[in-house]
C-alpha cells in the first residue's frame, strides 16, 4: 500500500482543513513537539482500521478543544495496481469508499460496509468493540512502528504470514493435508474455542445439560411422590382438628346466650347515667354563661376608660410631630437648589469631554491610518516582487528531480559502456614515414597526423601507397556494447534537448534555481497571506480617511480642540488624552458631591415621609379608639338593657349551684357502679363473641385446607412421570457422554500434534529475512552479532562473534535493540513489497543512536526506500539531512 495524501478536518488541532501530499520512496515529517506529528500518524491508523460509528474515549479525544465538531479525514492510496479514496467522519458517522477509474472517482461502498472493504483491502480487519489494536493492521502490525513502541509484542497475525508465504513460495501443508487440518479444525471448534476453552454449545456440553436436567427431572419425580405421602399424612390431622374446634365451637355460643341477659341490665343503667351526666353539663353550662356575662360588663367599662386617656395622649404628640414637619419641608428645598446648580456645571464639563474625546480619537485614528498605509505599501512591493518572481519561474524550463536522476543515471551508464568498449577494443598505434588512410569502424582518418594512436572497436582499414590491411573483430560483446551505447547516447540526448544543455552541473544549477524560486513566491505568498488581503487593507484605508473628516467636521470652528487637526500625533495623542483625564476627575468629583447632596435628601424626603406617616397613623389610631369606645358603650347598654345587675346575675347563680350539686351527688354514685354493672358485663359478652367468631373462622379454615389438599393430591396422582422410564435414560446418556469426552481428548491430543507440526515448518519463511536483516545488521554494527529468530518470525536473540552461547535481546542496550527492530521492518518491508509496494512507518526511530551508527542507517533506510514507501517521523531533523532523496514534510508550516 502506498499512502499518496491524506486531508484533516476538525481533528485535535487541526481544525482547518490541511492536506499533506506523500512521494514514493523516503518522507521525513518532522517538526518540534506538539506540532501534530503523531496525531498524523495517529490519524492515519484511525481511517484505515476503526469504524466509523465508533465513540470510544480515543475517537471522543479527536475532537477540537472546548467545541462539539465533528472529526473528518480523507486519504488517498494505491494498492495492487487500483487507487482508492476513503472519507470517514466521526461523532457524525459517515464512511465512503471510492476508486479511480477511466471516468474518474467511482463510488464503491457507504457506512459499515466501506469499514470493511477499506480493512479488507489493506488486509485488516475492524474491532470488534473499542479502538483499532496493531493486531488488527494486516502486515501494516509489523511495518508500522507506534511512537515509542519499537519492539513488537504480539505475534505477528496471519495476514503477515500469508503474504511472506506468497513472496517465498513456502508451503506449510500440502491440498490433501491441509483439507485433513480444515477438517480437524471443523471438529476441534465443536468442542473448544480459540483460546483453548470449552465451547458453550458444543455437543458434549449440550449432552451434560440434557443429562442434567433428566436427572432433576428424576428428583423432581421423588420429591412428588413424598409429597403425595405427606399431603394424605395431613389430610388424616386435618379432619381430626375440625371435629375438635367444632364441639368447642357449639359450646361457646351456649355460653354467649347466657350473657345476653346480663347485658340487658348492663344498658338500663348506662343510659340512666348518662341522663345525669347531661342534666350535670346543663347546670355547669347556664352557671358558666351568668359568670360569663359579669367578666364582660366589668372588662368592656375598663375598656373604655382606658381608650379615652390614651386618645388625650395621641393628640398632644400630633401638634409636636407637625411642628417638625414644617422643618424638613424647609431643609429639602434647599438641598434641591444646590442639586441643580452641581447638575449643570456637570453639563458644561461633558459637553468639553465629547468634544475633546472627538478629536483624541481623530487623531488616534490618522495614526492608524498611517500604519495601514505604510503595510499597503509594503504589500504592493512584495506584490511586485512575486509577479517578477513567478514570471522568472516560468522562464527556467529546468528537469525534475527524477529527469535529472534518469540523465546522471544514463550518463555515467554510457561513461562505464564506453570504458568497458575501450577495454575491449583495438589500439593501434603507428610510427615512421607513412602515408595513407586508415579507417576505424568505417570513419576515415590520415596517417601523417601528429597523434599517430587510435581505437577502434569492430574493423580497421588501413590504405598504404603499396596496399591495404584490413582487420574486422568477431567479438558479440563489443557489437552488443556499441548498440546499447547507441541507445543511451540517443535517450541521454532527448532527455537533455529541452533545455539546451547537455551536462549535468548546469541542468542541476537549473532545478535549483527553479526550486529557490518556488521557495521565495511561496514565502511571499505566507508574508501576503499573514499581512490580509490588499481589497480590505484598502477599503480599511478609505474608511479611516472618511472617518477622520466626518469627526474633524463634528467640532466647531471656535472650539480650541479644532487645533488639534495639525502638529505632531503622538504629542496630540498624549494631550488630549491628559485633558480628557482632567476633565473626567472633576467631573468625578463634581458627581461625587452630587451624590453627597441626593443623599442628603434622601435622608431629609424618608424624615419627612416618615413624620408625615407617622402622624396620618396617629389620626387613624384615634379614630379606631373612637370607633372601638362606640362599639363597646353599645355593648355595654345591650348588657344592662332590662334593668338587669350584677347583683341580680349573682342570685341567679346561687340558685343554679344548689341545684347543680344535688344532681352531682347522684351521678358520682352510678360513677361508682359504672365498672360492676356496665364494663363487666360488656366485656365478657365481647370476649364471648370474640371466641365463637375466632372458632367459626379456626372450622371454616380447616375446610378450605381440606379441599386444597385433595385438589393437590389428585393433580399430583395425575402428573406422575415414569421414574423407571428416567433411570433408563440417564444411564444410556451417561454411557454416550463418557465416550463423547473420550473423542474430544483424542481430538484435543490430535490438533496439538498438528499444530506442533505447523509451527516448526513455518521456520522455512526465516530464511529470506534473517539474510536481509542480517546484511543490513552489519553495516551498521559490523560483524558483531549473528541475529536469531524464534518460530513466529520475530527477532528473539543474538550470537555474539565468536561465541557459541546465545544471548536474548534484553541483554542488548535499548538502542542496539531500537535499531534491529528498525532494520527488521525494512528488511520485511522490501520483502513484501516484491509482490506490491509496502509502506513503512518509523515513528520517532533511532533516537538512542550514535552518530556513526546513525550514518550507516541512514544509507540503509535510503537503500530500503528504492523499494518501498518510508514515513520517518522525527523531532530532530538535523540527523537526516544528509538523505539526498528524500521529501521533506514540516509540520510547522501547516
């Protein structure tokens, strides 16, 4: 899979779109922390193998700080030969799968189904719950290394195997073997899972259940049948308790008609009690009213006595109430005048600072405008300089990195054909008085030239005055040669025409003088685009220009702020902004006294509001007295209408208490009687009532328990299962489940035996890898170490030099074993990429290597991307700057 772009929106702290464009071959991204380097990578991962419809807490952390937007990203690659386009966004879910064709982007897929054709194109799959893990990546587990994760932990997933099967050509089973291990599986997934534990609906454990529930079934049977027992056990008791609680039922009735005559009695005498009690209440009642009345008489005289004093009082303390009225009235007068002159000098003030602010913010305003036109001018040179600039850069017709690679390339091929030509062709060398021709492969040349040597690759002809000598070459190899110089000379030639040279110094001076160019526009354009747009800039310009003239026309000619509109700014600035100060502080202090003053009068208007209530409340006091002292004369006369005393009342009340204790007399004595001839009698007839209805409820009771015994006994006797027909069964099932565990323990044993088998024969796919790593180990480490590799493809241990003794690679310093896992994803990377093209992802690599190391892995990891696509992400780009064919990605400028 090769990556070609991928855009970000509304991602961490990406919340404009930015789109980062990749090339074949090496990509270093670097930028200081925090630059979003690892949430590119991050990011990467995250539309590649997460479901879109995910809200896990990683997928939530996505969104921009303190909003609710929803992420979106989009990446483009190739795989296999097809280029495909994935859109995803989350929080909002939605997924897109698209491929390029003849027409353009075709649509292939939506929402979960594009999740799972994306996984299945890179050869993934989706979690099931949760966050995207590196077992889930297909080959990308073990080419993609996690930001400060270089080992690899997991094992390496079956996608990784599958494709290093396809590149070597190793196979792990034969068709007829592997058609026994798919069968095998088939049955071994019956009984256990992946993880080695008992299925849940496996044969063996369905049979358990049934034989389990027969065998309750069985116990249910037993439980019935000393059930049946017990409810006719209970049966028998209950019929013997209902013909006991019936005869103590008949005799309690017969002792409750015995009762009834007592309870005749028991009433006479309580309703003759109670008369007395009423005619008692009566007496107390007409005693009481009397008393009554003679309270009232006596309390409504002292009532009225005592309203007209206090109505005396209430009129002196009026007169002296009004008399402090008349006062305050005078004082708030006062303080109102003194309000108002403090008012309007507080308006002469204001109309002097609107005034003197107009023209401080005039003039604030024309130093503005002075900026802005200075950066107007300035934007219209660097305008000037980018159209000059991008006129240049279309002038330069310079090749492209790759051309000039291809022209370097063909030259120093045609430079190394033309040396092996030499070598292999005819030197001729002549000396004396000759005259003559000689011909080499045909071009003519005379004898009695001063360099008298020549060379000649298929024939030379030589014509002396005597003679002619004639020599021709047989040799393939030089005719081949002369024919692929030929070639390259005519490709090296077309390749170079379009730019009117022919040698490479002036053809590279020409890319790099194009690709300053392009460097200066596009830090004209960021300086443009920093400074905003010249349309607004402008527009900024005329509006301050109308603005200032409309404030300078706001203030009268006679006003001395008029001055203001010449003389230095700064200075004016610094003027007027002191008198507004001034201005302001007697204002300030001026309301200040304004405020003493309103609060003076508060003061004086709630005393003169207060006395005014106070005496209206006197007035309505008064009046309510005269009201109450009317009222209660009328009482008083409605009391003594008739010519009735108090000495009269009291006779009356002599005559009544007489009375009244003879009848208290006789109730005490039917008092006394109450507990023998009413209580008594009452309760024991209530708790004779009490035992016939506590039997009646005990018998009826004993009868519905009777009834729902039988019912219980006769649906048991109906629902009875054959307990023999049970025991039948369960031995039978015991018998079939003792031999269904024996098939599974053979089949256990077998799937181990073959698993065994497969893991040692996957040791043929170490080969190719451990020669790849092993050649790039040693130039960087130099013949140190022989590496070793467990039977899962990994890493596991080294051989130092010269020792038979293995060492694991924890033993290795934390550097030397970030630098084999680095070197073993290269290595597996350009393994893979024989079938199609791999990216390679090293996350912040290498940071524990020394310079010199460095130096050789930096030739390693330019060699590996010839072969494939590399991302080296880095915070550190000093350490790579020596890479010639590498893209630089600065994540500082998006």
């Amino acid at each position: 899979m090769i990556v070609e772009n991928i855009i970000l929106e509304n991602w961490k702290k990406f919340r404009d779109p930015v789109e980062i464009q990749f090339q074949d071959g090496l990509n270093v991204i670097h930028g200081p922390n925090e630059s979003g380097k690892t949430t590119l990578m991050e990011s990467l991962r995250t539309i590649l193998f997460s479901k879109h419809s995910s809200r896990s807490k990683n997928i939530k952390a996505l969104i921009p700080f303190d909003s609710q937007l929803a992420p979106q990203a989009m990446v483009t690659f190739r795989n296999n030969g097809d280029r495909y386009k994935v859109t995803k966004r989350f929080i909002q879910p939605m997924s897109a799968l698209e491929k390029w064709n003849s027409n353009g982007w075709e649509r292939l897929s939506e929402g979960d189904a594009a999740d799972r054709a994306v996984a299945g194109i890179t050869g993934g799959e989706l979690p099931r719950t949760g966050d995207t893990k590196p077992q889930f990546w297909g080959v990308s587990q073990c080419l993609w290394m996690v930001q400060g994760e270089p080992i690899i932990i997991d094992e390496l997933n079956s996608e990784t195997f599958s494709s290093l099967q396809r590149m070597i050509g190793a196979s792990i089973e034969s068709g007829e073997e592997k058609r026994i291990l798919e069968v095998l599986n088939e049955r071994f997934s019956e009984y256990y899972t992946a993880t080695r534990k008992d299925r849940k609906k496996s044969p063996l454990l369905k049979l358990e259940e049934s034989l389990k529930e027969e065998k309750e079934e069985l116990q249910k049977s037993r439980d019935k049948l000393h059930r049946k027992d017990e409810l006719m056990r209970n049966l028998e008791d209950n019929e013997f308790m209902k013909k006991k609680k019936t005869l103590r039922l008949n005799e309690a009735r017969e002792e409750l008609s015995d009762l009834q005559k007592t309870i005749e009695e028991a009433r006479t005498h309580k309703e003759e009690r109670e008369r007395l009690v009423g005619e008692v209440e009566n007496f107390n009642t007409r005693y009481n009213t009397l008393k009554e009345k003679i309270n009232d008489i006596t309390y409504i005289s002292e009532e009225i006595d005592d309203l007209e004093s206090k109505n005396d009082s209430l009129e002196k303390e009026k007169k002296l109430r009004k008399s402090e009225l008349l006062k305050a009235e005078s004082s708030i007068k006062q303080v109102k005048e003194e309000v108002e002159d403090i008012k309007s000098t507080i308006e002469d003030f204001s109309e002097e600072k609107t005034t003197a602010r107009i023209a401080h913010s005039t003039v604030l305003r024309e130093l503005q405008l002075e900026d802005k036109s200075s950066i107007l001018k300035e934007m219209n040179g660097l305008k000037e300089e980018l159209e000059s600039k991008e006129e240049q850069y279309r002038s330069i017709n310079a090749p492209s990195r790759s051309q000039l690679d291809e022209i370097e390339r063909l030259k120093n091929s045609i430079r190394d054909t033309r040396t092996k030509l030499d070598a292999i062709g005819l030197n001729i060398r002549a000396s004396g008085g000759l005259e003559g021709s000689i011909y080499l492969d045909g071009e003519k040349f005379t004898l009695d030239r001063e360099d008298r040597s020549w060379n000649a690759y298929q024939s030379v002809r030589i014509e002396l005055e005597n003679g002619v000598f004639e020599i021709k070459s047989g040799n393939e190899d030089v005719k081949l040669l002369k024919s692929e110089l030929e070639d390259m000379e005519i490709e090296c030639a077309s390749l170079t025409a379009p730019y009117n040279e022919t040698e490479l110094e002036p053809l590279r001076e020409l890319l790099n003088t194009k690709k300053g160019l392009k460097i200066r526009i596009d830090q004209i354009k960021k300086d443009l685009a920093k400074k905003g747009g010249m349309d607004s800039l402008m527009m900024d310009v005329a509006e301050l220009e109308a603005k200032i003239q409309l404030n300078w026309s706001k203030i009268p000619d006679d006003s001395p702020f008029k001055n203001c509109m010449d003389g230095n700014k700064n200075d004016l600035a610094k003027l007027l902004s002191e008198k507004i100060n001034k201005i302001e502080e007697k204002e300030v202090f001026l309301k200040d006294n304004e405020s003493k003053l309103q609060s003076n009068l508060k003061e004086l208007q709630d005393q003169y509001n207060a006395t005014d209530k106070y005496i209206s409340q006197m007035e309505n006091r008064v009046k309510s007295n005269e009201e109450f002292i009317e009222k209660y004369s009328e009482r008083l006369r409605g009391l003594e209408e008739g010519g009735i005393t108090v000495d009269s009342i009291e006779a009356q009340q002599n005559d009544i208490s007489m009375k009244l204790e003879r009848k208290e007399r006789t109730l005490n004595i039917y008092q006394d009687e109450m507990e023998e001839k009413e209580e008594k009698p009452t309760k024991d007839y209530s708790n004779s009532e009490n035992k016939v209805r506590r039997l009646e409820e005990d018998v009826k009771d004993l009868e519905l328990s009777h009834v729902r015994m039988e019912s219980d006994l006769n649906n048991l006797t109906q629902d009875f299962t054959d307990m023999n027909t049970l025991e039948e069964s369960i031995n039978e099932k015991e018998k079939t489940l003792e031999d269904m565990k024996n098939d599974a323990a053979a089949i256990e044993l077998l799937y181990d035996l073959t698993m065994h088998y497969k893991e040692n024969t996957i040791v043929s796919l170490t080969d190719p890898i451990k020669r790849l790593v092993t050649d790039d180990l040693e130039k960087i480490l130099g013949p140190m170490y022989s590496l070793e590799f467990d039977n899962k493809l990994k890493p596991c241990s080294v051989t130092p030099e010269g020792r038979e003794a293995e060492a694991l690679l924890d033993a290795l310093s934390f550097g030397t074993q970030e630098q084999i896992w680095c070197i073993f994803r290269l290595a597996l990377g350009r393994l893979l990429s024989k079938e199609d093209r791999q990216l390679v992802v090293l996350d912040d690599p290498l940071v524990n290597t020394d310079p010199l190391r460095m130096h050789h892995a930096l030739e390693v990891l330019e060699e590996s991307a010839r072969d494939m696509q590399v991302f080296v992400v880095t915070c550190d780009v000093d350490k790579y700057n020596s890479l010639s064919d590498a893209t630089f990605i600065s994540m500082e400028n998006l």
